[in-house]
C-alpha cells in the first residue's frame, strides 16, 4: 500500500540549508607532533575548518 502523502515530505527545497562559504577542498598537512598540539590548545572547541580558516584569511588580510 502506498501512501500518496509521503511523496510530499523530504528531498531538496530551494533556499533550505546551510549557505555556502565557498569552494571546499580536501587538503592534508604535516606538521610536528608539538605544532599541532598546540593548534590544539589555542583552537579549543572550536572547529578546526573554522579556525584554520580564520588563521588563513588574517594572513591573506582578507576580513574575518
């Protein structure tokens, strides 16, 4: 038995969702056991996208 009410529900809806900040790419670093450490302490809870990319765009000097 189908339901026909079920179709309405779910899927894409133009404008719902998070907004874009931009192109994504995957990117992988290396780094010393002690630098990342200490990303570690200075990021706190923070997000480490996001806080990575605050570090990035004040040494591009673009706005944060």
């Amino acid at each position: 038995m189908t339901n026909s009410r079920s179709k309405q529900h779910g899927g894409k809806r133009e404008g719902a969702g998070r907004k874009s900040l931009g192109i994504t790419k995957k990117v992988s670093i290396t780094l010393e056991k002690e630098v990342w450490e200490e990303i570690e302490e200075k990021k706190g809870k923070e997000p480490m996208s996001s806080f990575l990319r605050k570090i990035i765009l004040k040494y591009l000097k673009k706005d944060v």
